[in-house]
C-alpha cells in the first residue's frame, strides 16, 4: 500500500516548531509523528507531501522518501500531526472514504485520480462522499502533543527490549522496575530515586543521571543525555543530547537544548538548541486559576486549559532570571534578556532586552548557532542555513 504522509493548511498552529520544520518531524515521546507511521507501516511506501519552502530540507532530511511526488497512485493519506495508533487500522476501507476526528478531516483513502486531483487542486478536502470517525488524537497545537505524553510513551515501551538489571545499580532505587528500560552505557550515580508507578520510564544508551535525582514516569531521556543532581522530573521526554536540571513536569524538548539549572519548567515545549539560563523558569497556571489563552499563527486562541506554561522555537536563548508567563510563544532565533516577564509574544529573530525589541543580526545569528552546535559536532547544513535565512527576512 502506499502511504501519503502530509501536512494540511494550518501547519503554522504547531509553531514555533513548525516554522523551520514539517510538523510530522515534530517529537511525541521517544519518536515524532512521522516515526510512529513508519512503525505502523514497515512494510509499505511512504511519501510526504510539505510546504514548498520545506522540500529542499525535507528531502535532505528524509532522503530515503519521496517529497512533494508529482505523481501519485492509490493509497492511504494521513496528517502529519495525528498520534496514530495500530487501532486505527484493524480494518481499512476498500472504497475511498475521508477520516474525520472532532470535525477535522485526518486523513483519506483515495484513488490515484482523486489522490492526484486534490493535490493538484490544492482544496481543504477532497471530493469524496463517503466518511468515518477515527479515534485518534489529533494534535492541532503543541499543548495536545503535551496532554498525550503518558499515552505515546505507554505505546511505545512495547518496542523497547528490556533487559534491565536494576541489581548493578548500587544506590539506586527503582518502583516498579519491569516498567523501566535502560539502555546500553547508562550511568546513574547512588541516591537516585526512579518511580515507574505512574508510567513507563524509558532512558536511551550513554545517559548520565546525577545522585539525588527523582525521575517519575512516563519520562522518555534521549541518548546522551545529562540529568544534573537535585533534579526532579516527570511526566516528559527528551531527545538526544540534552542538558536537563531544576524541576520539570510535562515538558517535551526536540533534542541537543540545555535546561541545566535551577528553576520549574511545567507544560511546555522546546525546539532544538535552545539554551536556558540559570534560574530562568515559567509560569503553567494563572493566579485565577482560569483558562489559558495562546496567540499563535497570528490567532489568539482559548485553549480551555488551566496548566499551559511556554513554547520555544529553536535556537532561541534567555539570561539568567528570565521568568516566563502562562500561554508564552518565543519565536526560534530570538534572544530574552530583561528584568521582569518578556511579552507573551516574541516574534522570530527578537533581540529583547529590558523592554525593547530589536532584530536579530543574521551573521551573529550564525555565529552563535555554529559554536552551539559544534560543541555537540554538529552543524547547520546549507539547506538549513537557507531557510533560516529565509525566515530571517520574512521578519
């Protein structure tokens, strides 16, 4: 069968994520969107379908996947941003039907001619009569990728082999063990206390977690990752090569970002290369106790939720002390440095210092990316230096 995996019109609403990446390549747990589709679908062809300013970096990224086909054949279309599970899948329609989740169109079977015309058409929906529901939790914002964390990390502890011995860890104390994987080359020092009552506890080869640390699942700590000591974590997932410390709780980071002091991080999510200062923290609930509201995509939106905390585009830094409020959008490229909390909005590439907002010089722009990123042996690509070049200037 072929798979289509594809981003739909309001691929912008998981921004600031989304603004230099498809959303499909946007992490859920220990994989993104489009990791858990090709779990799903190991045995068949995926294509993607992205933002035309995305093909470049996207076929680079994804070199073993068809990008942008021109052509098409009969086949399965499935949003980018749907935590798909095996369950939706049992039984397959033979005609082509569209798939619906609260209203929002997630997907299709098509034809190779209604395939081909709706892509050329570029139409919200295609012209298809027939419909299902589906069950599976659509991710519109990153605050429901947050409120999914237990149940993709659950799922997904099923593909992890487990052969953990909590008896070489002198020191340590593990609640519920047979919930808990550790990876090859682990280090994790006496007095660390890991809890897998509440959820699977997944930690990737050559981490090093500090004593007096309190990990509690679901918690998903990417390969070469550091946990500092008095850290106290929760309810979140890591990608590689993050620095995390403080008190975390329902947070996702992209990967290779630095939350390494003091400080609470609640109910939000980081790009990449992203680098905290020491004592910056957020707030994830206003003093009323009501609903948060977050502007994104030019959009002011009621989340009707009460714990909603910040959300951070890559590469961006705060100094030391930067507080952060409820519902807070950092756009990727900018830089917080200010007595007192930042606006709730900071658009891409804002140097915001003590109340004033200037843009962010291109040539330091790339200057601080590369000796960020080299010290973790990496380097933005050409591509990836195009876009965000792009980006700058759109600003």
């Amino acid at each position: 069968m072929n798979i289509y995996v594809y981003e739909d019109d309001k691929a912008l609403d998981l921004g600031p994520l989304s603004n230099n990446r498809a959303t499909f390549d946007i992490r859920i747990g220990s994989e993104t969107f489009l990791d858990r589709i090709k779990m799903l679908f190991s045995e068949h062809t995926i294509s993607l379908f992205v933002r035309d300013e995305l093909e470049a970096l996207t076929k680079e990224k994804h070199s073993g996947l068809k990008v942008n086909p021109k052509e098409i054949d009969e086949g399965l279309w499935l949003l980018g941003n749907v935590i798909w599970d095996k369950s939706d899948f049992k039984i397959l329609p033979d005609s082509e039907t569209l798939f619906y989740n609260n209203n929002n169109l997630i997907g299709a079977f098509l034809s190779k001619t209604s395939g081909n015309d709706w892509i050329k058409s570029r139409s919200a929906t295609p012209k298809v009569e027939d419909q299902t529901v589906k069950k599976s939790n659509h991710c519109p914002y990153l605050w429901d990728i947050l409120s999914q964390i237990g149940h993709t990390l659950s799922s997904e502890f099923e593909k992890f082999e487990n052969h953990f011995k909590p008896s070489i860890y002198n020191g340590v104390e593990f609640i519920n063990p047979e919930n808990i994987f550790v990876g090859d080359n682990v280090l994790i020092q006496p007095t660390v206390l890991i809890n897998a009552e509440n959820g699977p506890i997944i930690i990737e080869s050559d981490v090093t977690i500090f004593g007096q640390t309190y990990l509690e699942g679901p918690l998903y700590i990417g390969k070469n990752s550091l946990v500092k000591p008095l850290t106290q974590i929760k309810n979140s997932a890591f990608g590689p090569m993050c620095k995390i410390g403080g008190e975390i709780n329902t947070v996702i980071i992209q990967g290779y970002s630095n939350k390494v002091h003091e400080g609470h991080l609640g109910d939000s999510f980081l790009g990449e290369w992203v680098n905290l200062g020491s004592g910056t923290q957020n707030s994830n609930l206003k003093i009323n106790y009501s609903s948060v509201k977050v502007e994104i995509n030019n959009k002011n939106i009621e989340t009707n939720k009460i714990h909603i905390g910040a959300f951070i585009g890559d590469h961006t830094k705060t100094a030391i002390g930067t507080k952060l409020n409820s519902g807070s959008v950092i756009g990727l490229g900018s830089m917080i440095a200010t007595d007192g909390f930042p606006p709730k909005l900071v658009n891409p590439f804002t140097w915001y210092i003590n109340g004033e907002k200037r843009k962010v010089i291109l040539d330091k722009f790339f200057e601080t990316a590369y000796h960020s990123m080299i010290r973790r042996n990496k380097t933005l690509s050409d591509l990836e230096r195009a876009l965000l070049e792009k980006l700058h200037n759109k600003i």
